[in-house]
C-alpha cells in the first residue's frame, strides 16, 4: 500500500544533509551562479526523485514510441548508468543491434532492443546531444534520468513517482529520495507510476499529496503490464498461463525487487525460490551457480528474470534449467492527453500532409 509521508529515516542526520546539499546546489543553478547550456533541439527530461525502482526504462520506451508515431525525430540522451566503455562521447546509430552495446550499461541495451532512434552517451548529455544534431536530424531529445542533471536546459520536466513506494524505501543506503518532494516545484508533469499495486482511493490521496508540492504540474497515471514471457535465448514467447503452471526460480537485480516478484504475484506465478541482487548487478559465473544450486535445492524447474537482468547475464551463462525474462511494458491513461499536452507545450503544430512538425520558436 502506498506511504503517503515519509514514516521515518527522512529526519535524520545523513537524509537532512543530503537534502540540504540538493536544494543548494538547485540554488545555485536557479541564480545563475552554475552553467546551464542550451542544445538546438527540444528536450524532455525523463527522471524521478528515488534511486530506482520507478519505472522509468519502460515509461521512456512508451514516449519515445509514442513521439515517433507522432512525427518526431527522437533520441535519448543518457549518462549510461554502468557502463564499461570508455569513450568520452559515444554515439550509437539507429539500427544497431544490443549485442554491440554490452559495454554501454543495461538501459541502453533494453533501449537498443525496443527503440530505433539514435542515442548519445555521456556524463556531458550537452556534448552528446550536440554531436548527435550534427550527424542525425534530430528535433526532440529524450533526456534519461534526467531530472538531478541541471546542467542541460529542458522545456519539459516529467517526474515519475513510484505510486506503491512514492518515498523511495529500499534496502541499503541511500534510503529514500535524492531530493525532497519540494523539488516538484520545477517539474511540468508528474506520472504515477505503478498505479495497479495501488487502490484507486490511495491514489487519488497521492495526487492531492503532489498538487500540494506543485498545484501546476499536469498528473497522469501509468501502470506496468505483463504482456507475457520470453525464452532466452531466441526469445521464443511463452504464455502469461504456461509460466503459471510452473516452478520457477525467481531473482533480480532491481531498486525495488517487490515491483517484480509482486508482478508475478498478480499473474498468479509462484516462484519456488526468490533471489535478488543489488541493483544494476553485472552478473558473474559465481552468481549464476548460486542460481543453479538454489533451483536444484527447491526443485525448480526453470528460471524467470526481468529483460535487465538477462542483458546482464554473461554471454555464455551455463545454466542447465531454461531461462525466461518477463516482457513488460508501460500502460499510460488517457495517453492521447498526455500526448497532445506534450505536444501543445513544445510548440508542434500540424502541416498540411497530415505530419506534424516542430516550431522553430521556442517559448520564452
């Protein structure tokens, strides 16, 4: 159920400090006193306020979709959480396939395998938007996890909040959010996400919770959807009702595993054993004979993951039991609202072919 107030934790020392320290540093940027560049394209920024867990890779996977079958040029514009390669900038061309971007981080393999769309990666998202309006014809860039990184100008701010773990709990430090919920003030739009582990009543008490913090931001409600499973590799489909006739060993590397055992819950799969790792984990053979053991132990007779945790699965993972990764992807309501506002506040107006295209003047 849905933490409305912080319970505890946000009080004390280390969580007031780091508060303090990100509402400073917002300060700075506020008055001018630390750079914000500008690149030639629009900008979304795609981010949240907890460490993990908000849904934010499959939600950016909708918009991108979404803004493409509007007449978008879209890229994504990411830091490259995790990531083994060590180019400054690395610019990845539409079409490529996810197998030559193991060394760019899970995020960027997952958008590898959903989108094609051009991708800059960089801790400078300025430089990596900048070579990518050089070589690509771009008009709107997606700007990953992008709501801490002020040093890129935005024209729209969305802010995903996790609707069934709004306040960021989770296991390990930090605890809870990278910055306080009166942070919001800046963002445009805010998206509950999750919103089918949530009763409709606790969701509407979160909306209040957020128009308290940012009376003009637009709200909207997203949920995940399991639309079945996938056998790796081959990624041979699997029926939501096959796998629940199972016994699978269950694990992850999430921000908040219960988001994928609770899914697997709702689909009425029973997992024999459940394991989960830390976040973004970059498996080892050692961790994939920790698996097999466990599923020998509690005669399992296969094994399901999330798509992140199999593009972090050693190429040549020997793992006896088949192996399976839930497909799943976001569900926005009323997504042709959210659409045309995000439209509307870019400025897009529509031509004469029917294609819509972007104005060359930005709002002041």
């Amino acid at each position: 159920m849905a933490q409305l107030l912080p319970l505890s934790g946000l009080a004390s020392g280390t969580a007031a400090l780091w508060i303090a320290g990100a509402r400073l540093r917002t300060a700075f940027y506020g008055a001018g006193l630390f750079r914000r560049r500008r690149l030639q394209a629009r900008v979304i920024s795609v981010g949240n306020l907890a460490w993990g867990g908000a849904g934010k890779t499959p939600f950016t996977i909708w918009l991108a979709e979404r803004l493409q079958r509007s007449g978008l040029s879209v890229s994504i514009l990411t830091r490259g959480y995790g990531r083994a390669s060590r180019e400054r900038i690395k610019v990845l061309p539409p079409g490529i396939t996810w197998e030559q971007t193991r060394q760019d981080g899970d995020e960027v393999q997952i958008y590898v395998r959903h989108l094609r769309l051009p991708i800059g990666i960089s801790r400078s998202r300025f430089e990596a938007g900048t070579v990518l309006e050089r070589t690509f014809s771009v008009d709107t860039h997606l700007l990953d996890d992008g709501f801490q990184h002020l040093t890129l100008e935005r024209d729209l701010d969305m802010v995903l909040v996790d609707a069934s773990n709004p306040w960021g709990a989770r296991r390990g430090w930090p605890v809870l959010l990278r910055e306080g919920f009166s942070s919001l003030r800046r963002a445009h739009a805010i998206v509950l996400t999750r919103c089918e582990l949530v009763e409709r009543a606790r969701i509407e008490k979160l909306q209040q919770t957020m128009r308290s913090y940012n009376p003009d931001a637009r709200c909207f409600l997203a949920s995940t959807k399991l639309t079945q499973f996938a056998a790796w590799p081959g990624n041979t489909p699997i029926s939501i009702e096959n796998m629940a006739a199972r016994r699978p060993l269950a694990f992850c590397g999430l921000g908040n595993p219960q988001n994928f055992l609770g899914t697997l819950s709702r689909a009425q799969v029973n997992p024999a054993a459940k394991f989960s790792f830390a976040d973004h984990r970059k498996y080892i053979d050692k961790d994939v004979a920790t698996l097999c053991k466990l599923a020998k132990k509690k005669h399992a007779d296969c094994i399901v993951t999330t798509e992140k945790d199999i593009v972090n699965l050693p190429i040549a993972a020997a793992i006896e039991l088949p192996l399976y990764w839930a497909m799943i992807e976001s569900v926005v309501e009323d997504e042709d609202e959210l659409i045309s506002w995000i439209l509307k506040k870019l400025q897009i107006t529509g031509s004469n072919d029917g294609q819509i295209k972007a104005s060359t003047a930005r709002s002041k």
